[in-house]
C-alpha cells in the first residue's frame, strides 16, 4: 500500500559547496582524551571512560584495584594483572 507525505514534508536543500570554505577543516565533535592512570597514554575519551565506570563499578570483579583497570590502557591492564600475585583466574587464586 502506498503512504502519501503532507505537502512540503520532504525537500530539496542544496548543500553543495563549490567556495574555498569547503576545503577548510570542520570540527564536528570533539572529545575530552581520557589518560592511562598508570602510564599517561590517551586511549579513549573521558565520557566513554566515565560511562563504562559507572555501569561496571558496582560489579564484584572491579571492586578495589580492578575499578582503576577500567581506567587503564590495554597494555597497563595486562601488565596490572600479571603482577598482582593474588589475581584470581579460571584455574584459581594464584600462590
């Protein structure tokens, strides 16, 4: 079956740009840089950070130390994981 659209509901915009403007840089988001809390390296943006942080905080598995993983860079993560002689893993606590 066939929907009609109201009068003027779809229109035509002419959006092509042939000045020098359009080859001038447009910022269309720009986001904070969120920082490894152990080595500094930005990894993310703070706003994806903070979100994955409130929703996780309150799990077991990040209560303590594991909540500043979240805020670590993939490489200080394992790094973080491998010293910490009482991490608990699919075989049991290490000794």
């Amino acid at each position: 079956m066939r929907q009609h659209l109201p009068e003027k509901a779809v229109t035509l915009e002419p959006r092509l740009l042939l000045s020098p403007q359009a080859k001038t840089e447009q910022v269309l988001h720009e986001a904070v840089p969120c920082n490894c809390v152990r080595c500094g390296k930005p990894f993310g943006n703070k706003q994806m950070i903070d979100n994955m942080v409130g929703k996780l905080g309150t799990h077991p598995m990040f209560s303590g130390d594991g909540l500043a993983r979240l805020q670590m860079c993939g490489d200080c993560r394992v790094i973080d994981m491998m010293e910490n002689k009482n991490e608990q893993t699919i075989f049991g606590i290490r000794s």
